[in-house]
C-alpha cells in the first residue's frame, strides 16, 4: 500500500553544540544585571536558573541540521534515476519517490528523495507505484507524457538515511560519483522547519525552494 505522510519526512543528522559554556555566560551576566536592579541571592539564582533553561531550550531548537545535496529536476536527470538506481523502492501518495542506497563511505546508506512538485496530483490513470518508471520510459523514448514534469517533481535530494554524520563535500561527491551528475547544492539544512512550513501550507509550499533558499541563502 502506498503511504501517507510528510514529503520531507528524514532523520537529521544532529550538530554537537556545546551548550554549557553559553549557558554559563549568559546566566552570569543575567545575575550580574539582576545584582543591580535587586538584591538577593534568591533572585540571582533565580535568573541564573532561567538562563540556563532559555540557552538549552534555544541550542535544542538549532541543532537539527542534516548534510544533504539537491538537484533541480529535469528530464536527464529522472532518466539517469531511471537507468542507475532503478524502480524506487518506495513510492508514496503524495509523489516522493524513495531509493535507499549505500552509496556513501564504508557503506553508509543514503536516501534519495524525489519530491514532488506543489499541490502534486497523480496523474488518474497511473498507479502510484507506476508513476516514476512510466514518466522515465516517455522521456526517455520520446513518447506522450501522462503529466508534465514540472506537475510531477521538482528536485532530487540525497542525505544520510539513518542520521548518520559525513560532511556535506563528502556526500557531493560520492552523491556525484553514484548518479553521474554534481549536485546543483550542497549543505546542511534544517528539515524540521522545512517540513513545519510544508505541512502548515498544506503540501503547496516547494519544499525544493526552500532547500536552495538555506543552502544558498
């Protein structure tokens, strides 16, 4: 059965933040502006307490970031997905297209994400499962596509498919070395808010768009 859910759904690898020290230097200076407005020790604990929790609950909220590389969909590239990884191995309602290889160094699995274009609609007579091999096959032969690609897909995107870490030059180039073509980007990007901003638009956000737009911005 195909599934439902995020189009951006991934597990990010996280970025080690020393925390303690900026929490240190932030309590520190809140008690020293709380001395001179009040007098106490209870109060000084007090902010001191406060701070600590503000800078934990600001590193946790920053720390989520995943390498990854992107490229713009075109019809070369959905024929060489097509020709060097094959049927995706999974397929989803709401366009993503799915392969899980180890492509990455000593074996690290990556995932290749096809996402889907804004408002993504199958197209009535495919079957989910058939989009990608049937859209391949046309622009491959030249025969009637059952969709423009551009109503289809936007981008491809490959990242550590179980969080783990390699650097983002790494990953472009064993990425690059696996489909045959360099990455229009590369980076690490924050697919938490990625995926808040897509759902909170119903699906009709770009989620491609606004991986250039942290990798590039």
């Amino acid at each position: 059965m195909a599934r439902t859910g995020w189009v951006a759904q991934t597990s990010g690898a996280t970025v080690d933040v020393v925390a303690a020290a900026a929490a240190f230097d932030v309590a520190r200076d809140c008690a020293f502006r709380g001395t001179a407005t009040r007098s106490g020790p209870e109060h000084a604990a007090s902010t001191t307490t406060t701070a600590i929790i503000d800078v934990a609950r600001n590193v946790e909220t920053v720390t989520s970031l995943t390498p990854t590389c992107v490229w713009r969909a075109t019809p070369d590239l959905v024929i060489a997905l097509d020709a060097r990884f094959g049927e995706p191995v999974d397929a989803y309602v709401n366009g993503s297209q799915v392969w899980l290889r180890d492509d990455g160094p000593g074996g690290l699995t990556i995932e290749w994400r096809l996402h889907p274009a804004p408002g993504y609609r199958r197209p009535a007579e495919i079957d989910t499962y058939e989009v990608f091999s049937t859209t391949a096959h046309a622009l491959a032969t030249g025969a009637g596509l059952a969709a423009p690609l551009d109503a289809l897909w936007e981008g491809l995107e490959a990242f550590p498919a179980y969080g783990d870490e390699i650097e983002p030059a790494v990953l472009a180039s064993v990425a690059t070395d696996a489909l045959g073509r360099a990455p229009d980007a590369a980076g690490v990007v924050d697919h938490e808010a990625i995926g808040r901003e897509w759902e909170r638009a119903a699906g009709h956000a770009s989620i491609v768009d606004m991986l250039f737009a942290q990798l590039l911005g």
